[in-house]
C-alpha cells in the first residue's frame, strides 16, 4: 500500500529540486551575461592603465625595465595578455605568454577570436598622441570557470539546506495530514452501532467531502438501521396475534372429542397461517419500498397502459363483489418509475376500494393530464372516511374501528411509500360519496 505522506514528500522535493534546477539556470545564464559585460570592462580599465604606464614609461626611456618586470608575473596574473606596438608597428611590450599570431590589426574596441582550438575575448586601443596601439585579451574558459565558481558559490547554501528542508517538509506533511490520522483512529475505535456524524471540527477543506460522504453514509445506515428496528418491532408485534390464534386453534384440534370440531379447528388454523403469511409479505413489501431506498433503475413508465392492465387483472374481482370498475384515461401519460411498484401501487388501491365499497357501487380510476403535472386517482362509492380520520389512513397497521374486514392495515401504508419513492404526493379526499385517493406526479412528460 502505497503512502501519502511518501508520495507527497517525492512530489514537493521533485518540485523543489525542478525550481531551483530552473532558478539555477536563469542565475547562470543572467550571471553570466553580468560577468561578461564586468570582465569587458575590466579589459578595457586594463587596456587604459596599460596605455598610460607605457607612455610613462616611453618617457622615462625604461622600456627594458618594464619588459623585465612583466617577465616577474605571477602566474594567476597571466589570464590577461596584452602586446603594445608603436606606430610603426614595432613590438614594444608584451606578456611573455601572449602568442605571437596576435597582430596590431585587430580593430579598435572589442571583437573574439579563437586561437589554438580556444576561445578570446579581446579589446584594442589606440593613443592617437604617441601612436602606440594596444591589444587586452583573455581566454573565456577562465571567464567560465570564474562565472561557474561564482555560480555554486551562490546556488551552495541551498545544498546545505537540502537535508533540513526535507526534514521540515516531511513533519510538515504530517502535521497537515493529521485529520486523516484521527479519522483513521476515531472510526476504528467506534461500537458497532454508534452512527454518528464525525465532527466537522478543524477539518481541512480537501477532507471536509470526505468526511461528508463518510457523515452521509452514517446517516443512510443509521436509517436503514432505525427501519430494521422497526420493522423487527412491528413484526413481532403483528405477528404475536395470528401465531397465538394458530396455536388456540391447533389446542382446540388436539382437545376436540369429534371428528366435525378438529376439521374447523384445522381450517382455522389453515386461515391463521395464511394471514400471518400474507402479514409476512406485505411488511416485506412495505420494507422494500422505504422512501429512502434510492431509485436507480427508473425508466418512462406509460400509466395509461399500466392502469388499463391493472384494471383488467381487479375486475373479476369487483364483478364478483357486485362492483363497477372503470377507467378513465383518453391520453398516454409516461412518468419516470419502476412498473412492477406502480402496478402495485394501483392494485392497492383500487383493492381497498374494493374492500371498502358495498355491493352495488362503483369504482372509479381516473387518469389526467394536466400543466406540468399529472394526476392518477382512485374514488369508490363506499363510506368513506371521517375528516379527522383522512390523515391516519396511510399509518402502518391502521384500521378504523368499525372496519370489521380482514386485513392488516399495510395497503395504503405501502403505497404511500410506492409513491414517495417515485417523488408523488398522494392524498386522501372525500369524494362524492365515498373515499378519493390521489397521486399527482410533478413535471413528467406526456
């Protein structure tokens, strides 16, 4: 696994050896420029100092003696050269190592020239009173050397440097990664179930997504954890009636002296075991479609169609209870959803319209197309519901007390979550006799 702090220790020493390897660069190119323009002037105060030493010394008549005294030079004192001629172009002075390819005929100022495989830089001057003509040279790989020397000597510290700003760098580097060294130790040391949100506190803004991610998902399970519970609770709870029922009933089949009594008490304990499975699968149901589960499977849905279907399929069952079951749809409407949820959405309710309407009625699902919304509805002839009592109707495990029907109050509790999970608003109204149940889907396309 590879190391943060590694990697970004590499990249800042990379980054930092690039810029002073380019800073180096710049410095030698603008130095050197600065040295040359220094050594030029340099010859030429040379140049000038020669010039009136040797009209002092044309004066004196002393010209062996200046001549003797330039064979005494140091040897440093060589990586100048000079030759001085007289208007006649007779030799007068000259370093006794300058070479003799050099000749009075170099223009006057300053010029290079290669000599034996090296490079020169020179200056010429003339004293236009005593006609004596002067040349100043000296080689460019000493300028190079002197320019190099000065170079290191500058870009030096940083070399010494280099160790402790490692150092640095790297206890910088972990002082800036400590929130992840306490994310990493406060996550670990957490129980299993505390979900709680990582505080924010003194977290750098390159961490705070993360750790706003990582706060998200607590929340997600800590919900998904509170739905469990409760949905373990209320099975438990719900489950308590109809498991008892099928053991009495069962008592009941073991105790019975007759043949008649044990065939009921086993048919009732047959209808027990059917209500409880039926419990079972509705709460799964209900669980499956949380409005926190997350749509990721979506596509346009034709209501039309699937309201048509879902009539179909529920209309043997209306006919046998003496209902009417109508459709009314005149346009295709497609909503973003999942179909089988829809299906069952719809089958809810027009099943509890079914439940809840006397022989005789009607029921009525309505499809419309309207600005920017669309509106599906379910409306039967039946009691209907007391106002105070419409915004109970969609608990979990509802049931009116004077609902002598079987059923467990799961229906419309399942398909207000079918519908809050495709983003409708569904709402309970008196209809014109009965009940009316609408959903409304905002912004879909027709």
């Amino acid at each position: 696994m590879r190391s943060i702090r590694f990697q970004l220790l590499a990249l800042l020493l990379s980054l930092t050896f690039c810029g002073w390897l380019l800073l180096a660069l710049l410095t030698s190119f603008s130095e050197r420029h600065e040295i040359r323009e220094l050594l030029d002037a340099h010859l030429a105060q040379v140049a000038r100092l020669i010039m009136v030493t040797v009209f002092h010394e044309a004066e004196e008549k002393d010209g062996l003696g200046f001549q003797k005294d330039l064979h005494r030079l140091h040897k440093y004192e060589y990586s100048i050269i000079f030759k001085v001629w007289s208007r006649n172009g007779t030799l007068l002075f000259q370093t006794p190592n300058a070479p003799a390819e050099l000749l009075p005929t170099s223009p006057s100022g300053y010029s290079d020239f290669e000599l034996q495989g090296e490079m020169w830089r020179q200056f010429s001057i003339e004293d236009p009173d005593a006609g004596h003509r002067l040349l100043v040279a000296d080689r460019y790989g000493d300028r190079d050397i002197l320019a190099s020397k000065i170079i290191f000597n500058m870009l030096r510290p940083f070399l010494w440097v280099s160790p402790l700003l490692t150092v640095l760098i790297w206890f910088g580097i972990g002082r800036g990664l400590a929130p992840l060294r306490r994310l990493a130790t406060d996550i670990p040391n957490r129980d299993y179930n505390c979900l709680s949100p990582v505080s924010m506190r003194d977290v750098p803004q390159e961490v705070a997504p993360l750790v706003r991610e990582l706060n998200a998902l607590f929340s997600r399970l800590d919900n998904a954890y509170m739905r469990f519970s409760r949905f373990t609770s209320d099975a438990v709870h719900e489950l308590r009636t109809p498991l008892a029922g099928i053991r009495a009933q069962a008592t009941v089949a073991l105790r019975s002296p007759d043949k008649a009594g044990r065939e009921h008490a086993l048919r009732q304990v047959l209808k027990g075991s059917d209500r409880a499975a039926h419990l079972v699968e509705q709460m799964l149901l209900l669980a499956r479609v949380d409005p926190n589960a997350i749509a990721t499977s979506f596509k346009p849905i034709d209501l039309r169609q699937a309201a048509s279907e879902v009539v179909d399929e529920m209309r043997s069952k209306a006919t046998e209870q003496g209902l009417e079951l109508q459709l009314e749809a005149p346009q295709s409407v497609s909503v973003p959803g999942d179909l089988e949820l829809m299906k069952l959405l719809l089958g809810n309710l027009i099943g509890n319209a079914i439940a809840h309407t006397p022989s005789g009625g009607r029921i009525q699902v309505r499809l419309e197309q309207r600005q920017n919304r669309v509106d599906l509805s379910v409306e039967d002839t039946g009691p209907g519901v007391a106002a105070a009592e419409l915004e109970r109707i969609f608990d979990r495990f509802y049931r009116h007390p004077d609902n002598q029907r079987e059923g467990f109050g799961l229906g419309l509790s399942i398909s207000q979550r079918i519908a809050e999970l495709h983003g409708a608003k569904i709402k309970a109204s008196p209809g014109q006799q009965g009940l009316r149940i609408q959903i409304t889907f905002l912004d879909s396309d027709s």
